[in-house]
C-alpha cells in the first residue's frame, strides 16, 4: 500500500490532472466511420492503420474492417490509411456523417509493416522507437524450416538452444539458456512461461502454424511497458480472428530424420494440425484448433569424459579412468576416494572390535591388540595393509553409469489444443473467452537433463478489448506429469542393484586382489570395477526396467524416487486505456498489472513440503506519445513501477525518440531501463540433482535451512585451487561473503537506423550498449560437512545459488539486417555481433553467446506459374558455454534450409517439400545438448473457403 500511495497513485492523479487540462482546450468533438477492403477480393482488412495526418491520433480496424475514430478537430481532415503489403491511401473527410470507403490494391513494399509491441500502439515498422523484427501470415507460409517456430532463428540476432525435437529457447543479446529467463514469450498477451520452471517451454503448448497471424519480436530490453523479465527480449505471437480468418485449414506434414543412422535408424516423423473457424453471426464466432507430433527426438550421447569440480573436460574413458564421468552418462557422478573407503572400512571395524573387546572383559585393548586383529581379519586385513604399505591409491573412484539413451523417452510427441469464443458487444468493442492447453513428452537440460514424460501446461483467459482499452485476466496451469531427473534415476538404479557402502568396498579390495597377483594399476582398476559390477542391472533386463519404472514413479525426496509433483499455477490480471482520443495534445497510455505465483511441488522442487508458497507481484505504467517540426520527430516517454512482495519495487523508464530524416529514412535513439525479479526457482528452489549437489534458492530461509551463513562455504575457483593443490594448502580457501539478496537491472542505450532505400530495398542498422547492476548467475559454493575436520573437504557439499554480482557487468553488440525485391524474387541476409564487455572473473560466466552469427536467403514467388521457394543460410561463430549441467566449447556452424513450394488453386492447397539443415551437418546448441541432424519433410496445406 506504500508503494501504491508513493508511485502508482501519483502516476494516476498526474494521468488525470493532464486529462483535465487537455479538455479544457479541446476543439470540437468528431467522430470519423469507414471500412477498409481488399479492392480485388473485397475481402475485410482487419489490423489496417487509419491515422489523421497532423495529429497523433490513429486506430485499427475491426476483423471486418470497419473502423470509428474520435478527435477533437475541425474539418476538413485527411485521412491516411496503410496496411502491409498494400499501397498506402489518404481520404478528405468534409462531413462526418459520410463513411469512408477505403478500398486498397495490394503493393510488395517493404517497411509498412504495421507492428504494436514495441510501443503498444499500432506503427509502422520503419517509424518504430526500438528495434524490432516481425513475421507475418505470409513469412510463416513460406518458412523452410519445420515451424514457424525453428524458423525464428533467421531473425537478426536471434539464437536457439535445441534441448529436443519439441523444446527450443530462444535468446537476443547474450546471456542465453536452455531455460531462458532473461527472454519472455507471449502469446494472444498472455506470459507463456512454465510458472514452476520461470521461463517458456518453447511451442510445446503454444499456437499452431496454422492459427497464427503474426509474430514480433523485439530485441533487448522491454521492461518499460511489459515488467519484469524480458531483459534480453521478447516475442509475442497473435493468432487469427475467427470473424477475419473462417473456415476449415489442415496441415498434413510427414518426414524423416536420422537418415546417416549415426544416432539409430531412419526414422519417420509426423505433424497434422487441424483450424476450423466459424462466424455465427456479426456478433459470435469460435474457432478449435487441434495439432498431433510424434518423432524420434534427438539423441544426448556425449560420453566425453568430464571433471565437475573443475567444470571443463578432461581426457580418458570408462576403461582408462577409474574416476570417469561421462557428459551425457549419469550415475556415475558418484565417486569417493579409494583411501577414504579403505579407511572407512578399518575404521569401523576398528570401533566393532574395541566395542565387542570392552563388552567382554570391560578393558579397553591395546593398540598392538587393535593392529594385530586388523591385519588378520579377512575382512579387514587386505584394507588395513594396504594403507600400511601404500599400496592403494589417492585416486577417486565413481560407479559405473547409464548412458542417456537407456533412460529417457526419446519417443517424443506433444498434443496441442486451443480455442475461443469471440462476442462483439458492439462493432469496436469484444468479448473472448480463450484457452490453449497442450501435453507432451521431451527434453529439457537444467542443472541436469530432465525428461519431461507426459508434462503438460494449459492458459485460459478471459478479455474484454476496444479500440482503447483492454482488460484481461488469465490463469497457467502447469503439472509436471511423469517428469523425472535422469541422474537421480541412475544414481538410484545403480543403490537398488548394489548399495555403494557395498560397491566402493568390493572395488577397493577387487583391486587390491589384483594387485597382489601382480596385476598393474590399469589391469587391476579393470577386474575391480568388474567385480564390484556384478549384479548391476543391465539396460534391457527385466531388473533394469522394472527398478526404472518403478524409481521414475516415485516422488523426489520422501519416496526415495526421481519424479517431480509440480502443480505450479500463475494468476494474471491487467488492463490498458489509451487515453489519446480524449487528449489532442499528447498520445497516452495507461495500465496495471497483478499477478500471484502459488507453487505446489509437494518439496520435490521447492522448498514447500506441507507449506505453502505464493509470490505476489504488481505493477503500473504510463506512457505519452508526441510528433513535432510537421511529424518529423516523435518522442517517446514511458514509465513504470513494479514491486515484488520479497523484494524492493523498481522503476522503469524509457526515453525515445524517432528521427524522420527524410522520406524512408529514420533514426532512432533510445536509453531504457529494464529489471528482473528472481525467478521463483532462484528464491525458492530446493532440489538435490545429485549426490553432494544440491540447487538452493537464495532466500534467507533457505541459506539458514543448509547452515550457509555460519557453516560458510567456500567459493568456487578457490576450492578448486585447494584440490589442484593436492588438498594439502587450506590458506587459498576463501569463504563466500552472501551479500543483499535483489532483482537485476539494466540500463540500455541504443541507436538505430532504418530506411527504404528504395522501393526494392530496406536497410536496417542498430547499435546497443547494456551496462548491468545487480546481475543475477549462479554461485557454486563448496561446503565442509564436517566443520573443523579438514579431511570433510576431500568430500564437499556442493551448492548452486543464486547471487548478485556487486561489480558492473557490460555488454554491447550491433546488428545490420537488409531485405531486396526484384522482380520475383526476394533476397534476405543479416548479421549480428554480441559481446560480453565486462564480467567479475570469480562468477560464473554464462553468456553463452556466439561473437558473430549471420543469415542469408532467397525467396522466389510464381518464378514458375504457382510455385514458390526458398532458400535460407545460417551460420555462427564457435563459443564457450557455460552451466551448471556441464561447461565446454560449442564447435561453429552451419545449417541449410532449403523449400519448394507448389499451390494447387483447384483444391485451395499448396504442397510443400523441404528440408532443415539440408546438408545434415550434425551440430550442438550447448554442452550436453543433443546433436541435430538433417529433417526431410512433404506437407499438404488445405485451406477452405471462409
């Protein structure tokens, strides 16, 4: 309530007082109707721009073209009205009460493309205050790639982590992740992100090929007017209408991948998605939309040998070190040294020997006595004399593991589903009610590789939106399903099959056998590892497949097993008034925003077994719109406040402005402040993904739950100075200091240029600078579990958190993107650059972003009467990525798509055949990520009459 008295009502009461003093001054109320059509097919054009030339006044048409405007001015007026992809028309309106009829021809011209994120008014592309890219209805016909979702990456800038056949993250401007935070994604205005995973799922439950109009993206920072989150970009795809866009549209889409067989097999892969649409009347319409995806996913199988104290790889094998731990081989993270179980060994038979002695004869025994039972003792005596005599090794030692592909669902599919009732109260105001819910099977790489079985996610929204103003409200539902953690099921596998207080004991004294038959040291790690792998449970086996199953069906933690129980749901309300039609002077906006994050994890996520967890967040903006020197300039002012109920509230400026050079040519300059909240992992997560490694949110609570502020753990590079040392230098350990705990911010500056050279030919040019305070990543703490014992060392705890870098973190980058039309032909190519310019080297470094990366394509329309093509070229530079999963170098590459396209009039269908990375050039996205091949792929795409 403070918050509200002390930034959001002042906000309001200034919205108001402007408000006032505005109509004192205003001129004659009118109001201007009309429609706008395709001249040719007659055909409503819903979304067209229509502005008053002079006034910052401007709408968009209704679904059936229709449009009302209201001004306070004095006629005559003129009208402009422009919508992508047609020739651009002006109108003198002299009497009010006369419709204007807008009929517009069709043009291929670039840079009219009308766009609404980037200011939430709708403006042309060129005239926009940041920089933004789009596709439409037409870019996602022609596409190579397999959806219009993979098809993203060629946007300028635009990188995409590839977790599995269905779950791709998207990132702009460093920083990326497989579960990226930093990059919001919204769909019909609702967040899509997963609330108990914090970020999008990619397109597992979104929208369809065939229901979606369009999508923007805008690079960078988007705070200022969509809150938290977002820092790095954002992406919002809008569906069709059902009033514009009626009928019956089927996608049938069938291909294979796999095809060198490096992986498995050929395997066929399959998409159908069905669209129907209906307007029952003026008022009412619906539309159901149903997709089905089924594939051989991507197959993890990185067995390069990997050393997770020192986070980079190492050389040897499972054969040549005893110590081996695979990339993508899980279990086998467990390991202790040999020295350690022999002594543990001696040790308690020491304490059952000095236990049974004094029971029987009520002394303590000597340690001649001890010594001389300990070195003949069968049992004991081989542990005993191998310490004595230095026979067994300082070497560590893990259990044997389970490739990936033995214990994740590579069968991978999604079902998606959405719909909407749409009602029009009255031509310029309606009513929807919306659901989107989808399930499926894939995936995702964190901490760990998690296979996501079953997961599934619905959003159900209610909006009621005007020309004007919009009100919504919208609720996520995620469950996890059968989701489980791969390495707490091999760990688990491996305890069923043989205990390790059993197996480290067989090996250490399997090897020391060897050893005395006169073995060497390879030979004899060989028969021990053998030895104490007898009766492990062989991938295929019945025992193997029964432990799986029944271990995946447990819940993490009380159960013993490795499922998650997330029902996480997020509850959303917001609203917008664009108050320019009431105020000639300036263009505003205002709106609000609240929303409650409820985990349910049931502890096998968060730290929230029998208690309950909620985060409220809320937030309020305003934003004013002002051309000047007759519409040359445009500012643009924004602002707004967001508060989270754990943390400080934050305000978000933005300052904007637009540079009309000459015709076609525009400059832009804008300096914006972003921020992010801890996501709800980050505060509140409690998950251990393996044995000693535990992922634990930075919240008060849980720093005291593990004793991190008073048993201090140490950091990162230097307890790995403390191993290189031979454990034997405790004075290069150095304690982590925990600082404030807050949300992220950013202040960005960025220039851009954008023109129409010539009709044919549209540059776009930007340049941007992110100076970070406050930025969250990852901590890796090491924990002595035994305080003051420094041999506990040998075996830490170890924690990942998150934490605030106190130092600045820079980074900075351009971009330069060109597209030309000649004749029927249209080329495309772009590059980026991105640059981490600054960043503390004792955090952990995850900008993870290629230096350079650049696409270049050719589109080809009716070259041959009703056949299209076109070809696409990406490449990026090799970089260094670093997580929690596993650090390493990402080789350079390059992929081909390539598409050809035949359009069938008669049946109202066009008959695609194409193929993605068409030169099948295996590449990863990340350390640990699988290899993506070629995809072949022939599509049918029927489109019925409305």
């Amino acid at each position: 309530m403070n918050a509200y008295r002390k930034y959001i009502l002042p906000i309001y009461l200034s919205i108001f007082i402007l408000f006032q003093n505005q109509l004192s001054f205003a001129q004659e109320s009118i109001t201007i109707k009309g429609r706008v059509f395709d001249k040719v097919s007659k055909d409503p054009i819903g979304g067209a721009l229509v502005a008053v030339k002079g006034y910052s006044k401007r709408t968009v048409t209704n679904q059936d073209g229709s449009f009302s405007l209201h001004i306070a001015a004095s006629l005559p007026l003129q009208l402009q009205v422009s919508f992508l992809g047609y020739v651009p028309e002006e109108f003198v309106v002299k009497n009010q009460n006369t419709p204007i009829i807008a009929a517009l021809s069709v043009q291929h011209i670039l840079g009219n493309e009308i766009v609404v994120s980037a200011s939430r008014i709708p403006e042309r592309i060129l005239e926009s205050p940041v920089s933004i890219e789009r596709i439409s209805i037409e870019d996602i016909k022609k596409t190579a790639a397999t959806s219009f979702y993979d098809g993203l990456v060629n946007l300028k800038g635009v990188e995409q982590s590839t977790q599995s056949f269905t779950f791709k993250s998207l990132n702009t401007r460093g920083f990326n992740a497989n579960g990226n935070v930093r990059f919001n994604q919204f769909l019909d205005g609702m967040d899509n992100q997963a609330p108990g995973l914090n970020f999008s799922v990619g397109n597992i439950a979104g929208i369809t090929d065939l229901d979606l109009e369009s999508a923007e993206l805008i690079p960078g920072s988007s705070s200022a007017l969509y809150g938290a989150g977002g820092i790095n970009g954002t992406l919002l795809l809008n569906s069709k209408s059902p009033f514009i866009h009626q009928g019956l549209s089927v996608q049938l889409k069938t291909g294979i991948n796999h095809i060198d067989k490096s992986q498995q097999g050929v395997a066929n892969w399959n998409d159908v998605q069905v669209r129907y649409a209906k307007a029952l009347n003026s008022k009412l319409a619906f539309k159901v939309n149903f997709s089905y995806l089924q594939a051989d996913d991507w197959k993890a199988l990185d067995q390069s040998n990997y050393d997770r104290t020192g986070m980079l790889g190492k050389v040897g094998d499972r054969s040549s070190d005893p110590a081996y731990d695979g990339i993508n081989v899980y279990g086998d993270e467990i390991k202790v040294n040999m020295r350690n179980v022999a002594q543990a060994v001696v040790g308690t038979a020491r304490q059952a020997y000095i236990k049974e002695y004094e029971s029987a004869t009520g002394s303590t025994p000597y340690d001649a006595q001890i010594q001389g039972f300990l070195s003949v003792m069968p049992s004991v005596s081989p542990f005993y004399l191998g310490l004595q005599n230095g026979i067994i090794p300082n070497q560590d030692v893990s259990r044997t593991g389970y490739l990936e592909n033995d214990l994740v669902d590579y069968n991978t599919s999604s079902f998606r589903t959405s719909g909407s009732f749409n009602y029009k109260i009255r031509k310029d105001i309606e009513a929807s009610a919306q659901a989107y819910w989808g399930t499926g099977t894939s995936v995702y790489t964190g901490a760990d590789r998690y296979s996501l079985k079953n997961f599934n996610i619905g959003q159900y929204k209610l909006e009621l939106k005007g020309n004007r103003f919009f009100l919504r409200a919208y609720t996520t539902q995620e469950r996890s399903g059968d989701a489980y953690n791969t390495t707490a099921l091999a760990s688990l596998i491996n305890e069923r099959s043989k205990p390790s207080t059993a197996w480290f004991p067989q090996y250490v004294g399997a090897y020391l056998a060897g050893r005395k038959m006169g073995q060497d040291e390879t030979q004899a790690h060989l028969t021990a590892r053998s030895t104490a792998d007898n009766g492990r449970f062989v991938p295929g086996s019945e025992e193997f497949i029964q432990a799986k199953q029944d271990i995946a069906s447990r819940t993490i933690g009380a159960q013993g097993g490795a499922k998650f129980n997330d029902k996480t749901n997020l509850w959303h309300y917001e609203g917008m008034y664009n108050l320019s039609g009431l105020i000639s002077a300036v263009d505003l906006i205002a709106g609000a925003s609240y929303r409650l994050y409820d985990l349910n994890s049931g502890g096998t996520l968060f730290d929230d077994l029998n208690k309950k967890l909620t985060i409220a967040e809320y937030g309020a903006y305003v934003q004013g719109t002002k051309k000047f020197f007759d519409e040359k300039l445009k500012f643009v002012t924004s602002i707004r406040y967001d508060k989270s109920e754990n943390f400080s509230g934050f305000l978000s400026p933005r300052v904007a402005a637009v540079w009309n050079l000459s015709k076609n040519h525009y400059f832009r300059f804008s300096y914006q402040s972003g921020f992010r909240n801890p996501t709800a992992q980050s505060q509140y997560i409690d998950l251990l993904v393996r044995a000693g490694s535990r992922l634990v949110g930075a919240l008060p609570q849980l720093l005291d739950k593990y004793e991190l502020k008073t048993n201090k753990p140490y950091t990162d590079l230097s307890y790995r100075a403390y191993v290189e040392s031979g454990y034997s230098n405790p004075s290069v350990l150095e304690n982590f200091t925990f600082s404030v705990f807050k949300p992220e911010k950013v202040q960005v500056y960025e220039i851009g240029y954008r023109a129409l050279l010539t009709s044919a030919l549209h540059l776009d040019a930007s340049y941007y600078y992110n100076n970070y305070r406050d930025f969250l990543t990852a901590a890796i703490l090491w924990q002595n579990p035994t305080p003051g014992n420094p041999t506990g060392l040998m075996s830490p705890v170890r924690y990942e958190t998150t934490v605030n870098v106190q130092e600045p973190v820079k980074a900075q980058g351009w971009a330069l993107g060109m597209e030309y039309n000649w004749k029927k032909l249209k080329w495309m190519a772009n590059v980026a650059q991105d640059k981490l310019s600054k960043m503390p080297d004792k955090f952990f470094n995850t900008y993870n972003t290629p230096a350079y990366k650049f696409n270049a394509g050719v589109g080809g329309n009716e070259i041959i009467r009703n056949t299209d093509f076109n070809l696409t070229y990406r490449w990026q530079d090799q970089f260094i990525w670093r997580s929690a999963f596993a650090s390493g170098e990402v080789p350079a590459y390059g992929t081909l798509d390539a598409q050809l396209s035949f359009k069938l009039p008669a049946y109202r269908s066009i008959l695609k055949i194409g193929g993605a990375n068409l030169l099948n050039k295996y590449y990863v996205t990340s350390v640990g990520n699988p290899s993506i091949g070629g995809m072949y792929y022939i599509s049918l795409v029927f489109e019925g009459k409305n």
